[in-house]
C-alpha cells in the first residue's frame, strides 16, 4: 500500500468521523434549543427541573427511575438528583436552593456538552490539516509561521552539499590497506599465548562451520517469522515512507506473506547468483538530516532485497554476539582488579566469613554492567530483539527490557563521573584519566579490504565473503540527481541502517577491543559502535591510547578529531562534583598529558568534561545554536499537530538526551544547569508569551476557535489534548530528592567501611577459643598458622573494590538516577477521576491520566494537578472529546510516525 493510498485512506476515514460528529451535534443543539423553549412555559420550578434533568438522562443513555423499578446497578449523580427531586414533590424538608442546584448542574451539563462538541470538531479539524500537510499541501500558515521556511526549499542547505562532496570523496575510492599487515597484526594479537591461541582456535573453527551450515539452510523463511523480521527492518528506518507502509501492509494478508517467504527462499537457494536490484542500473541514494546536523546517507534499495539482507544479517549478527561473548567469559580476555590471592581469601573467610564478598562490590558491579551494557553492545542478543539504533539524540524511550543505546550512552556519563569520584576517594593523589574518541566517517570510510581480511581471519568462507562483497560494491546515484545521474559503485564503506553493516563493523572494533584488554592487562574500553571511552590512571591511559593509535593505522581508519579528547583530573581535589581553582602544578601536567594523550575536550551532546570540577557542564553555545535551528524546523511545521511533535522531539528528547539525565553521580548542580538552559531556551522561542499561549494564538487565527485553556495542550490525545511535552516536570521532581552530593555518599560508604571493621572486630574478640577453632577449620586453614588477634585494619581494606559492600552500595547509588518527588493526590483530583467514562480508552488506559491515580506517572500527576481544574471547568469532565466521534486511531498511527527534520 503506498503512502499516497494511505493518507487517501487517513483521510477518508477522518472526513466520515468529521460529518458524523457535525450530525450529532447539530441534533444535540436541536434537542437542547427545544428542551429550553419548554421550560419558558412551565413556571413550577420543580416540575421545570425535573423536566429538565429527565430530558438530560434520556440524552445521556442514562435510566430513569420508575415506580417499579428502582435501579441500584452503578447509581449515577443523575440518579440521585432524580431520587430527590420525586422526594421533594411531597416532603417540605428538602430545601429549595437543592431543586436550583439540580437545575443549575444541569444547564452547565448542557453547556459543557455543547464545548465539547465544539472541542471535538476543533481536534478533528487539527487532524485534518496535519493529514494534508503530511502529504505536502499547502496549510494556512500565519506569516509568522513561514519565517525562514526558504531556507529550507529545493536547494537545500550548504551544508548537505559540502557533506554529500565529503561523503562521495570516501566511498568511491580505493583505501590502500596493506592486508598483510592486518593478517600479521592479527596474528600477534591472537597467538600471544597459548590460552588466547586456544580461545580463537574455537572462535575461527565454528564461524567455519557456521559458515557452511548457513550458506546450504533454505529453510529460513515461513509467514509467522516473516512478521517478526518485518517489524526488525521497519525499526531500523532503512525504507523510505512509501515503502515502509508497503511493508506494514504485508504483514495483515497471509497470502502475501507466504508468497514473499517463498519468493525470499527461492532467492536464498541461488544466493551466489543474488545481485543488487536496481532501477536504470543503480539504488537510489538520498541524504537524511539528524537533528545534530549531520547527514545520513541511505539506500532506496528494493523492499525483497532489504528483507533478505536483513534476516541475513541477523543470523550473522546473533551469531557473532554469541561467538564474543563466549571469547570473553574465556581466560584469554583479562580481568580488571586485584586477584585475590588462595592465602589471603582463606584469611579473609575466617576473621569476616564466606559472605564477606560478593555481587554487590565495586568489581563485581563493574565487570556485570560491561558485560551487560557495554560489550559488542551493538548486535543482537537474538533475532526476536531486533535491531539496535545508534543511540540518536532524538531517539523516543524504550519499551524494551533491554537498555536502549540512548540509555547505555546516558549511564556511561555517570559512570565516568562515578569512576572519577571513586578514584579520588579510594586512590587519594594517583592520577586519573579519560579518553573519549570515535572514527572519523567509520561507517562511509570503513576500507573493504579491512573487513574482508578481518573476515577470512575468523574463519568466514569464500562463498559468503563473495556476497558480502557484492553486497558492499552496490551501484548508486543520488536521487536528486535524476534518472539521468552518474552511477558510482561503492568502493569503500558500509550502507546505512543494514545489521550486516553492524556485523561487520563489531568484528573489527572487537579487534580494538581485545587489544586493548591485553595491552592495558585487563583494561577495557567502554564502546558504542565506534564512540569509545578509557578511563584509569593517567599510565593506563597512555598505554590504551597507544594501543587504540596502532590498530586505526593498521586498519586504516582515522580519529575523529572533533570528538577526540582527554582529561587528567588534578590530584589534591577536595572533593570531585565541588568548585575548584587549579593550581600553576595542574596547569604544567595539563599540558604534559596532550603529549601523551590525545588533545582536545571530552564532549558528548552539549556537555563538556570540567577537569577542574570533575563535572559535566552545558556548553551554552552549542544550545544557541541549537536554538536557531529549533526555530527554523518549527517555523517549518505547517500544522498545529506536526508543530507539537517536532517542539516535543527537539525540545523534551533531543535537548533532554544531549544535557545528559541526572544521577546521583551529576547531582543537583546539574538539574540546576538543566532548569536554567530550559528556562533559556523557552525565553529565546516566546520572549514575550509561553508555548501554550503561542499555540492558542495561533489556533484562534486559523480556525477562529474561542478560548483555549492551556491544559489542552498538555492533555493526553486520546482525551482530547495534543500532548505537548514540559520538559522542565521531571526535573524538578528529581531535584527534590537529590539532597546528597557525591562526596557525602562516598564519605558515608568510608565511615559505613569503619563501622563494619569495629563491629566485625568486636565480633571477633567475643567468640571462644573452640569457636575460632572451628571457624580455621571451616575456612580450611591450619589453626596453628593463626593467632586470635583479628586482621589488622590495613588487611582489612587491602581488596576495597574487590570486597566492600559499603562500597558497592556508594558505587550503586552514584550510578542511579533518583526518583522523582510525586504530586499528591487530592479529593477533588480523585473525584474527577471517578467520573471518567467507564468505557473509555482512559478508563483502561496503563499511561497517561487514568482512573487510578496511584498507577499514573508522575508527569501525568503533575499535569491533571496544574491543568485538570480548568479542563473540568470549561468541559465538565477531564474526557475532552468522546473517542468514538473523534479520529484517535488516525492521531496514534500520525505519532508513531519518526520525525523528519528539514534541511
């Protein structure tokens, strides 16, 4: 189904909810002119109420008490008015100001139904202008709207064309790579010892065998895991939009499904005959831009080739993944930390016991996360998890029980800050250092005869290293250079977006990552795909970047130099996270570390590493920048819905992502830092009004609407709101509960560490002389070797990383980030969730504001608590809009949509 018929349908769909919705409201204004013309000829004011409130019930569906029968199945509001109207008929008791109450809810009842048809028609007209402006027609745009839009147009900016110039000058030519060199590095590398030898022995001998088993399988492919590998290929946002939707289109029709898993094993039984398919002999080629102003290059390849391609690379990625991690938990990769000498943790079983080490130190908790987060990170753990991203700085959170790269790139910031904290606490006036680097254009300049030596020296066959080489040759031209463009063939580089390309890209960069283990004796490098990051004393540092120089010339790829930096932390801080001024010494080791470490800052998103500090600080200049182009892609938005998710994607997540999340470790100086960069940023857009005022202002002028309450922006769609996102709640709610600074948390660990040995001590001294004998006995030790005095205070810390639980704990906490203070719930919030439809989405809904209070994020506490009195005030209801006269469903599939930036 292409995208065309899609919006066709988008909008039929729209149009028939619009005309309905029209329908009813005109017959309810009907209805609601002629109940008030009625009770002008009625002067009982309790037979008019009554009227009145009967009329209400039959409108709303609602049961009318009769004399024989009396409901008691979910009594309503309505009910109980009519229960006490019939009483008031005879009993003078019930005051009067009781029958004009009733009258009065009722008319506002009418009042607010009258709103909320006039709200839904408003939505549904938002809806209809973001459909149209999705496909490219013109919207009505206020002049304000269009400011800066030409800059935009046809051309496209500067900066595309310097970067396509940049990118063809990679991948259309040659890299002279000496493969002997890399087959003889490699050797080295992997035939240093016996036990490396033996490990990679077993790594070469089963890609061997994969390879054969692999390349004779035909079987791979059936409808039911046809579906699970379409949903992998739409995630990696390969297919350009029509095609994507011609995708999701197969996956509801099993006809389809069975003729692609057959036409898909037909192409897998002649694989060595597989070529690119091509249109007037080339793929299609266009750029993309990312929000941090780069350009992506990505194939419009055929949607039967980008399937196979992918369920290939899966196979491949799940594999190698597997292969990697069996190569680590082997003796050829070394460990970090002290090894425990037989002798020593005998001792240390007798005076603390068996427990007194475990999962929960400082080493313990290091080597889980590498493993868990850190580790060729980047491939699959199976074929159901899908793809990986690469961590954009607009990516939207996870659902995954996986950490997503977003979310492992955001803990490696607290990691390295809490590494820094741990050092000056634990090694008081020893250096420490941090590298953070990546490849220049690694993905377009990754030369192919690196990758294919790399492969044949794991064992991949001639067969498979004959289609990768087809697949990484592939003809292209660049679409806007028309039928009529130069066809080039790749000649470097690996394609955008296609899991092969990650596999390929991990094998190489696992290279690195060994040789940087066995040089630095077991050191490792903390990777994302090609952004890396080392840390240890200044000399470790020094060898891991000697390390990291000799593989990228033997491979033939170059350091980025924009994203290449390091920091050496001053030794006689008082305190990491604490202003500090350095000293003429700091100055004099500043500039002898750029002789031995890489130059330049330590930078991710907008942050920059203070060594003076030890803190990540927001470079405000980035966010200046970035506050201009903020503006050129919302003045771009020619609807109020498209408008709202682009200010959501670059404000809340793009901005968001890029001043790192809080923890523990950053502390409260840095959500400081956070508020105060928002609040900037919210004076640049609207010096003279707020977000919800502009969006208002400018509702008003195209659909000449009447007020709008702020609340209605910020209100979930599914209740009528658009879901403008206030990136500035979370962060207050977090501030109040960072009250302890990262030195406290570690200085309370040190005093936690002290009492553990008194009291241990303590402990000790009470027990007899035949318990201790037992306890030698126990811990397999000869009692005539030991006296019953208890360790000393120095064997005592001798293994802190390796064995203290305060410090595991210390070490837990910096890593985290806090929890957010919740805004508490109120009768009245209570009471307007109770009157929530019952069988309305938001009455079953698990996100958003929902009947249960308690279940409710504490976002969405903090918006029903701000906004939810004047929603209830001018609606009557937090349920803005019925959901079965407005396009929901049409708003939910425009959201899942991924933003496309401008430029």
């Amino acid at each position: 189904m292409s995208s065309s018929v899609v919006t066709d349908t988008l909008h039929s769909v729209t149009s028939t909810k619009i005309e309905e919705l029209k329908r009813q409201h005109e017959l309810f204004e009907r209805f609601k002119s002629q109940t008030l013309r009625k009770l002008e000829v009625n002067d009982n004011k309790l037979d008019r109420t009554r009227e009145l409130l009967y009329d209400a019930c039959r409108d709303d569906g609602i049961r009318l008490i009769e004399d024989d029968a009396l409901s008691k199945v979910n009594p309503t509001r309505r009910q109980n008015q009519q229960l006490l109207l019939r009483q008031a008929e005879k009993d003078t008791a019930i005051p009067a100001h009781v029958i004009e109450d009733i009258h009065t809810d009722v008319l506002k009842h009418f009042d607010h139904k009258s709103l909320r048809y006039e709200h839904a028609q408003f939505f549904s007209k938002l809806v209809t202008e973001w459909i149209s402006c999705s496909e490219g027609s013109s919207a009505n745009l206020s002049s304000e709207d269009i400011i800066g839009e030409s800059s935009f147009q046809t051309v496209g900016r500067r900066e595309m064309h310097e970067q396509r110039e940049q990118w063809e000058s990679i991948v259309f030519e040659n890299s002279a790579i000496d493969t002997s060199r890399v087959t003889s590095y490699l050797h080295g590398l992997f035939n240093s010892n016996k036990v490396v030898s033996n490990a990679f022995k077993g790594f070469e001998s089963a890609t061997r065998e994969k390879a054969d088993v692999f390349w004779r399988s035909t079987r791979l492919f059936d409808p039911e895991t046809l579906k699970r590998d379409i949903e992998g290929l739409l995630r990696t946002d390969l297919l350009s939009e029509e095609k994507a939707a011609t995708l999701k289109s197969f996956q509801s029709n099993k006809d389809v499904l069975q003729e692609v898993s057959d036409v898909l094993t037909m192409r897998m039984e002649s694989l060595d005959m597989w070529q690119w398919t091509t249109v007037e002999g080339a793929i299609p080629v266009q750029q993309r831009r990312q929000l941090n102003g780069k350009y992506r290059v990505f194939m419009d390849e055929d949607i039967l080739d980008a399937l196979l391609l992918h369920i290939i690379g899966m196979k491949w990625a799940v594999y190698f993944r597997h292969q990697f991690v069996a190569f680590f938990r082997s003796h050829a990769w070394k460990t970090t930390g002290l090894t425990i000498p037989k002798a020593d943790q005998d001792r240390r079983n007798f005076y603390l016991g068996k427990d007194s080490s475990g999962s929960a130190t400082i080493a313990a908790i290091r080597l889980q996360q590498y493993a868990d987060d850190y580790f060729a990170t980047q491939l699959p753990m199976n074929e159901h998890e899908g793809t990986r991203g690469y961590g954009d700085e607009d990516d939207e959170e996870n659902s995954s029980s996986r950490k997503s790269p977003m979310e492992i790139k955001q803990s490696l910031l607290h990691l390295v800050i809490t590494e820094a904290v741990v050092a000056r606490h634990l090694h008081p006036g020893k250096s420490h250092a941090v590298i953070r680097s990546d490849f220049h254009w690694f993905g377009p300049s990754l030369p192919h005869d690196t990758i294919f030596t790399v492969l044949e020296y794991f064992g991949m066959s001639d067969k498979w290293l004959k289609f990768f080489r087809k697949f990484l040759q592939a003809p292209t031209r660049f679409v806007q250079d028309g039928l009529q463009g130069e066809v080039k063939v790749r000649r470097a580089g690996v394609p955008m977006s296609h899991v092969l390309s990650d596999v390929f890209g991990e094998l190489i960069l696992f290279v690195m990552d060994f040789a940087v283990n066995q040089a630095t004796k077991g050191g490792n490098l903390y990777r994302l795909h090609d952004d890396f990051w080392f840390w240890g004393s200044e000399d470790l540092c020094v060898r891991g970047w000697e390390t990291m120089t000799e593989f990228a010339s033997i491979m033939g790829v170059k350091f980025n130099d924009d994203k290449t930096g390091s920091v050496v932390f001053p030794h006689d801080q008082a305190e990491l996270g604490s202003d500090y001024l350095s000293s003429d010494e700091d100055e004099i080791r500043s500039a002898d570390k750029v002789q031995r470490l890489p130059a330049g800052e330590v930078r991710w998103g907008f942050l920059r590493l203070d060594g003076k500090s030890a803190r990540f600080v927001i470079d405000q200049d980035l966010v200046s920048d970035h506050i201009t182009e903020l503006k050129l892609q919302l003045a771009h938005c020619k609807s109020i819905f498209s408008w709202v998710q682009a200010y959501n994607a670059y404000l809340a997540r793009f901005f968001n992502n890029n001043f790192g999340k809080p923890s523990y470790a950053f502390g409260r100086q840095h959500v400081d830092d956070m508020i105060d960069t928002f609040a900037r940023v919210q004076a640049s857009l609207f010096p003279e009004e707020n977000v919800s005022h502009y969006l208002s202002r400018i509702a008003q002028e195209r659909f000449k609407t009447g007020d709008i309450p702020d609340g209605v922006w910020y209100w979930p769609a599914r209740m009528g709101g658009l879901e403008l996102r206030n990136p500035m709640v979370r962060l207050y709610g977090m501030r109040e509960t960072l009250r302890r600074t990262p030195g406290k948390i570690m200085a309370t660990s040190l005093e936690e560490e002290e009492l553990l040995y008194e009291t241990t001590k303590a402990q000790f001294e009470q027990k007899t002389s035949l318990e201790l004998r037992h306890a030698c006995m126990a811990a397999g030790l000869n009692p005539a070797t030991l006296d019953e005095h208890f360790m000393t205070k120095a064997e005592f810390l001798k293994y802190r990383e390796e064995c203290s639980k305060p410090l595991g704990d210390a070490y837990k906490t910096l890593l985290s980030s806090p929890e957010q203070f919740e805004i508490q719930a109120t009768a009245e919030m209570i009471s307007w969730l109770r009157d929530l439809p019952i069988s309305s989405r938001s009455s079953k809904a698990t996100s958003g504001i929902t009947r249960y209070f308690g279940k409710m994020d504490p976002y969405w506490k903090w918006v029903l608590a701000v906004y939810g009195s004047d929603i209830v005030k001018k609606y009557g209801s937090l349920q803005i809009v019925n959901e079965k006269q407005v396009p929901l469903g049409v708003v939910s599939l425009m959201q899942s949509g991924k933003v496309r930036w401008q430029g």
